[in-house]
C-alpha cells in the first residue's frame, strides 16, 4: 500500500522531482534533482550543485551509469530542476 502511495499520489517527491542513489566500492552517490553528494566510508561527504541539464546527464551517465536518450524536452526538464535550486 505504501509504495503505490508514494509512486502515485500527487504530493509524493518520487512524482515531482529526481532521485537516484548508487553505491560504488567505498562510497555512494545520491542525487535530488541538482543536488549531488558523494558519500564516503571514512564519513566525509562532498556535495555539489550541478549546474544546468548537461552536468546533470554527465552526472548521471558517469556516476550513476544512466546515460540518458536525447530528448530537447528531458533537457529542458532538467534545466528546470537545476534552476529550481532543490
């Protein structure tokens, strides 16, 4: 019940923005939108604001291992969340 809940009501951030996580041997990547924050076993963590749809896709091909098709509307989808400052 919980997951058809959050996979369709309106409110739900899973339907209203991006998110991925990914870990990889000593440290794991998390995205929300064109926030990026690598962390690492020792307990540091980096974080990024990603600038615009393009760092966003080479985020997402490079550390995620998502490579994306090329749709001008996807870019302009993730020019939008980049904007958005979330």
């Amino acid at each position: 019940m919980s997951n058809h809940y959050l996979a369709t009501h309106p409110d739900s951030h899973f339907l209203a923005g991006l998110i991925a996580a990914r870990p990889d041997g000593g440290q794991r990547y998390a995205l929300r939108n064109n926030q990026l924050a690598i962390h690492h076993l020792d307990g540091r963590t980096e974080r990024r604001t990603l600038a615009g749809a393009e760092e966003i896709r080479t985020v997402l091909a490079r550390d995620f291992r998502l490579p994306l098709p090329d749709a001008p509307e996807l870019d302009a989808t993730l020019d939008k969340l980049a904007a958005s400052g979330s």
